[in-house]
C-alpha cells in the first residue's frame, strides 16, 4: 500500500506550531495512537515550554509492526516533518528505535533526514549538546516503549509523577507523528488506524481499518468469524505484553483512535497472566514471532457500519470531555465529515465519519453510520 506524498513547497508554508498548527491537529482529531488515546493538541499547546520531541519508536510488542513500517515507506513525509519542526519549534527531535530494527526498518529515515546515529552503549544523552534529529538506538528491551523509562534511557531524565513537558520534553509515538504530518499538509482528519489481530486465529493480519469498525470484522479477516471462538476464547486489546479484556461482544468493541492490536487468547491463559489493573501480559505464554506475520498493511477492512466513539479512551472521562454530536438519524456523511464537534470548554476533539454513509442512530457515547450499498458482511480491499 502506498500514499501520495504530500509537503508543501518551503519551510515557510508549514503552520507554525506556536500559532495554528496546534488548532490544526485538534481540528483532525489526532489522540495519541499508541494505546492511550489522549488528545495530541493538549500536549502540543505546551510547547513554548519545550525544546527537544521524542519520538517513540519503540513499538515493543513483538508482533506489531505499524510504526515500523511507516517509518521505513514514508521516511520523506517524515523527513519534511521533522525539518520544519526544527525550524520553528524544537532545538532536536529525537526517534528512538531499538538498535535491533535498524538494519531493516531505519536506513531509509537515517538517510532522509541525515540524522545523527548514536548506539546504545552511547546513551544516555547529552541532549544540550545535540541539534537536529537524532537516532537514539536501545536494547531490545520490552519496558523501553513506555515513554517515562525512555526518557530515563535516552536523556537520563526522570519524569516521576510530572509530565514530559515539565521537563522540557514533547513524546509522541510514530503512527500519531504520522497523522500530525497529515493534519498540518492538508487538513485531513484521522479515519483509520491500523490493527494487528493474532492469538487463536488462522493467520495474523495486519490491516488498516476505520475508525468504529467492530472487531467481528477484524476477527473475520483473519479466519475467525466470532461464531467460530472456542467457547474459552476471550478477546482483548492489545498487544501481548499490554492488553485488556474487551467488556463487550465482538459486535459491539469497535476500533477507536487508539486501538492497535485485537488478540483471542483463551480463558485459562488470561487468568495466569492478568496483573494489577486487569493488564495482560502474555509475552511468555507464547513465541509470537514463530509464525508467518504480515508486517505490512495488507488491505483495508470495508464494513457495512460503523460505530464511532465519542470519546477515544473512557479511562479519561472527566479529564476529556467526548465530542458533541453534530448530526442527526437520517443525515448523509461522507468519510471526513465531522460528525461530531469538540468540546468548547475543557479538553477534546472532533470526531469524523471514517465511511461514506447514513447516520442511523446518535448515541451518548457513539454515533453509528451505515454504509451506502451495503452487502450484510465486511469486505476487504
């Protein structure tokens, strides 16, 4: 799958982060894409009191590959990104990967953007002396993808109960830098996301899906229609090292903006391995890389509805606000229209139709559209 290349022309024609581009990506509904979900603009409004962006390259679960891979086949979306950030906001932008990936993932960015490598025996920074984008390669290790030991690791900074910008840093992980970049080109809200299924299916799928798609369609794609579970199968989202069980029925959990991983374990296996909070860690429990793997998007899930939530993450209700309906039942919407506005006080975002179809019902904490023509099953293309 590739997309189009869009930049503008010279470093003067980006908006400028320290005027509208912050309103630009909260216009897009860009939440962080890594798993929590929190709305990007609230961190991007403080960044008069940061100097350095790291950039959370990690992606430790074994079996995910999305960064990774827009990394390596969008290095000059990134690249531009990157060289206007420096230019009006950051003294350095720093990726970190792990030193493991960079023969097969990283030469094409490292060449893009001529940045500085630096080894893991090299760290932790001396992030004053540094300019300009940055290579900050790890070990392997599982911990380093959660951004507070990766700040430790990369720049010996100690976050404890403040935030990155406290301390003069912005993190955002690599899928949401993505979408930044699509927001401050041209507009383009976020849609889709992309989502890894695995555990007890036929085949590990690596899909780009719509923002509301349930994951009845996600397990049909990979061969595993929900009528054919186990009758022990729990489903979860996440990844192997970082999951949750899903509260609802595969036809009722729907991909948010920060869902990037559905996996079917079984009843026994959650049980040994759920820790404080109701987490999952089933890393050990499996070899995840033993079998084939699609580690590109391999096509993209077209469903007959979708339910879009209103609020991407409900951990962060009363801290964000969910998005206020602006359709009705009956209403039109093509992909892209927002269907639901932010918030004018507190934090949120907008939420936009990720098909083209007719709103059939507006709910308190999601709005459900129908897709034109639709079949009765999702499609892949």
């Amino acid at each position: 799958m590739t997309q189009e290349v869009l930049q503008p022309d010279r470093l003067s024609d980006w908006p400028s982060m320290r005027g509208d581009g912050v309103e630009r990506i909260r216009n897009a509904g860009i939440a962080g894409a890594g798993g929590a979900g929190f709305p990007s603009y609230a961190k991007w409004e403080q960044v008069a009191s940061t100097d350095y962006l790291l950039v959370n390259h990690q992606e430790s679960e074994p079996n995910f590959f999305v960064d990774k891979w827009l990394g390596k086949s969008r290095a000059t979306e990134f690249a531009a990104l990157f060289d206007a950030l420096l230019e009006d906001t950051f003294e350095a932008v720093v990726v970190s990967a792990k030193w493991t990936d960079r023969d097969e993932y990283m030469t094409e960015l490292e060449a893009e953007t001529n940045g500085t490598v630096v080894p893991p025996d090299d760290l932790p920074l001396d992030i004053e002396s540094e300019s300009g984008v940055v290579f900050a390669y790890t070990d392997a290790q599982y911990q380093y993808g959660m951004e507070s030991v990766l700040l430790n690791v990369v720049a010996d900074t100690v976050v404890g109960s403040d935030l990155p910008t406290d301390h003069g840093w912005l993190v955002q992980n690599t899928e949401t830098m993505a979408n930044i970049y699509r927001a401050l080109t041209d507009g383009t809200p976020v849609t889709h996301t992309y989502v890894h299924v695995d555990g007890a299916v036929p085949k590990h799928r690596f899909l780009k899906v719509p923002i509301g798609t349930s994951a009845s369609a996600l397990l049909s794609a990979a061969g595993r229609p929900p009528d054919e579970l186990p009758s022990d199968a729990v489903l979860v989202s996440g990844g192997p090292g970082w999951c949750f069980e899903t509260e609802t029925p595969p036809d009722e959990f729907v991909v948010d903006k920060s869902t990037n991983g559905l996996l079917v374990l079984d009843e026994s296996t959650v049980a040994d391995n759920t820790l404080g909070d109701g987490r999952i860690d089933v890393l050990e429990s499996r070899d995840w890389t033993a079998g084939p793997m699609e580690t590109e998007p391999t096509a993209t899930i077209e469903p007959d509805i979708v339910r879009i939530p209103l609020l991407t993450n409900p951990d962060f209700e009363g801290t964000v606000s969910p998005g206020i309906p602006a359709v009705e039942p009956g209403d039109r919407v093509e992909a892209g229209t927002a269907v639901a506005t932010s918030p004018s006080k507190g934090i949120g975002i907008p939420h936009h139709a990720s098909v083209d179809g007719e709103v059939t019902a507006v709910a308190e904490t999601r709005i459900e559209i129908a897709v034109e023509a639709a079949s009765g099953a999702a499609r892949l293309r």
